[in-house]
C-alpha cells in the first residue's frame, strides 16, 4: 500500500478522492515533473516553463518545494516515479503534446487511487 498522501485530519473525510488528489497529488506530479526537466535534463526553469505551460515562478516555486510539499512523499513511490520519469522524458524530447501529459497525469492518479484503495475505504468508516 502506498498511503503517502494520507488524510490529514478529519475534515480531510469530508473531502472526496478527487479534491484530495488536486490538491496534493497533481500539483506533486507537476512539481516532480519540473526537476526532472531541470535537474536531469538541464533545462532552465524559462524552458521548463513553457514546455509545461506553466510560468517560469511556478517552475521557481517547485524547485524549491514552496508549492507542492508532499511531493517528496510521493517520490518514494517507485513504481509511480517511473511513470513521472517517462512523461519528462517524453516532455524533454518533444514526443508530448499537452493533452497527452494531462492524460498521463490522469493514468497516475488512477494508478495511486487503484493502490490505495484500501487507504482511501478505511478512511471514510
């Protein structure tokens, strides 16, 4: 089980997987994205920016983990990690359309909903 975005507290409860997921999840995904891009592949956080459609700030603020603060929780998952490897490097050689990197987003937040769905039962009893 990959429980590393657990619910918080209980008004979390409250909250269905998709809320959960856009706010901690997604933003996650695109914060591991950027330093891929930029630290793997070496591109300025200017490049990265525009590659992802995102502002050269938001790039800033990732980079330095100002936004998207579970996002080293989630990079302990293996498995999923992988799939954030691809997409930045699919990103990094221009093999993805931005449609495509949202549809990815999307198969890796099935991918953590299909993992923890024990987690995510148990914390609606």
């Amino acid at each position: 089980m990959y429980g590393y975005l657990k619910l918080d507290d209980k008004r979390d409860i409250m909250k269905n997987f998709c809320e959960n997921m856009a706010n901690d999840l997604i933003p996650s995904v695109r914060a591991l994205i950027t330093k891929e891009l930029v630290e793997r592949y070496g591109l300025t956080q200017k490049k990265a920016a525009d590659l992802l459609s995102i502002t050269q700030p938001a790039v800033s603020q990732y980079l330095k983990e100002a936004r998207a603060s579970k996002a080293k929780n989630f990079a302990k998952n293996k498995e999923l990690m992988k799939m954030v490897e691809e997409i930045a490097f699919r990103i990094y050689n221009n093999d993805m359309k931005s449609d495509e990197i949202s549809r990815s987003i999307c198969k890796i937040c099935e991918k953590y909903r299909s993992d923890n769905q024990d987690c995510i039962l148990s914390s609606l009893r």
